[in-house]
C-alpha cells in the first residue's frame, strides 16, 4: 500500500520562529512528542521533539527533570530569554516520497529506530506523516477486503482471468484458492501475486491447469533465403 493512501494529512507543524514554550504547549495538548518544522511554503525544515528540549536544557541543568519539559509547566527555571523552535531543532529529518510502499517506511523506521516519517514531494513539500500504527493498518485489512482485492483486481484488471472459475476464501489473512485455469502460468502468477498482497498470512495453492507451458519452448525459425 502505497503511503499516500495511509499517511496522515491533518499534520500539527509550527515554524522556526515559534517560542520554545508555545512548541511544548502544542505538544503537551495535542499528546504526541514531536511537531514538524515547516517554512513558509510549506517546505519542511526540520522536527522539534521531546529529546531536543532536553539536549538543548542538559547543559543548563546538572539533573534533568524525568518527564516531558516540566519546566514549560512550572514556574521555575525558565531561560531569561526567548528561545525559538530554529535554536533546537533537528535538521536532515528521514522523508518518504508519497508513492513509497509501506515495506519500505516500515523498514526505515526499524534501521533508524524511528516512529514516524515525514512525507514530502520531490522538492521538498510536506503532504503529511505516516507512523507505524498507520503501517499496521495495512496488515489489518478485513479477509473481505483481501478477497475483493484478489477477484476484483488481480484476476480481473492484472492478469485478466474469470473469477468464477476460482473459489477464494479468506481467513484471518490465510487465503486458500481452487479452481481449475488454462495455463500453469497463469495459476502460478495468480498465487504469487496474492502473496504480496497487504494483510495476506499465507496461500494455500489448491490449483489446477489445462495446459502446462512452463515446458513449452520457443523454436527460432530455420534461415531462409533472404537471411
């Protein structure tokens, strides 16, 4: 599945000139523990999060406080001067481009040990963020879906076969086919498309073929005269 089709659009981002303590109040109200830094083009610029606050404090304080910026919620401490989200935040942030499939967000977020990635145009334009409960989606689909897919798309609009020659069922991702169809080829790339499906566990290939021509073999042509 194509990240376009699972990333969140509805994005909280603030710029680099917003305050240190009105970054924090967003993200203390909205409860998540980052906020994209944007442009005025809407451009992404960098991220701002929880680990940024306390780098940018370590230094200022010989223990910091165990949890989220408990200082933007107490009267004590507080910097003499303003600081803005630019001071802190992190720069070369890890983007996907939106027709990126959810494999490879997902395997990004497993080598970066990262929870959430920007998703942005070639030049740079933040369309939205995908997380990894938005990659659990895609292996949540319901076993009518996934039939649907199989029938509706792959037989029908790729492989353009007859889904009334095939049974499908679906259950808890485990799909099993039966059926009988014209050629061994067509049977074999039905299973190994089904495969790849999202949400599908397992196939349990119960086909049968009219013709086998995986042994078929293509002869050239014997030189005429005109060769």
């Amino acid at each position: 599945m194509k990240l376009e089709q699972l990333m969140t659009t509805d994005v909280i981002t603030v710029g680099v000139d917003t305050s240190l303590k009105e970054a924090a109040r967003r993200m203390i109200e909205a409860g998540i523990s980052g906020l994209l830094v944007t442009g005025d083009r809407g451009e992404l610029l960098g991220i701002v999060s929880e680990g940024d606050f306390i780098a940018s404090e370590s230094h200022r304080r010989e223990e910091t406080k165990p949890r989220i910026l408990r200082w933007f919620l107490e009267d004590e401490e507080v910097p003499t001067f303003e600081r803005t989200v630019g001071d802190i935040m992190t720069t070369g942030v890890l983007t996907l481009p939106p027709d990126a499939d959810h494999p490879e967000a997902a395997r990004l977020m497993q080598k970066a040990g990262i929870k959430r990635i920007p998703v942005v145009t070639d030049d740079g334009q933040l369309l939205g963020l995908v997380s990894r409960s938005d990659i659990l989606r895609a292996f949540a689909r319901s076993d009518s879906e996934i039939a649907e897919e199989i029938t509706g798309h792959v037989m029908r609009k790729v492989l353009w076969l007859d889904p009334n020659k095939i049974t499908v069922r679906v259950e808890d991702g485990n799909v099993t086919m039966s059926g009988r169809l014209e050629t061994k080829s067509d049977a074999q790339l039905l299973v190994e498309l089904t495969k790849r499906l999202d949400g599908v566990v397992s196939v349990a290939d119960g086909l049968t073929w009219d013709f086998d021509n995986s042994k078929t073999t293509m002869v050239p042509p014997r030189p005429g005269p005109n060769w």
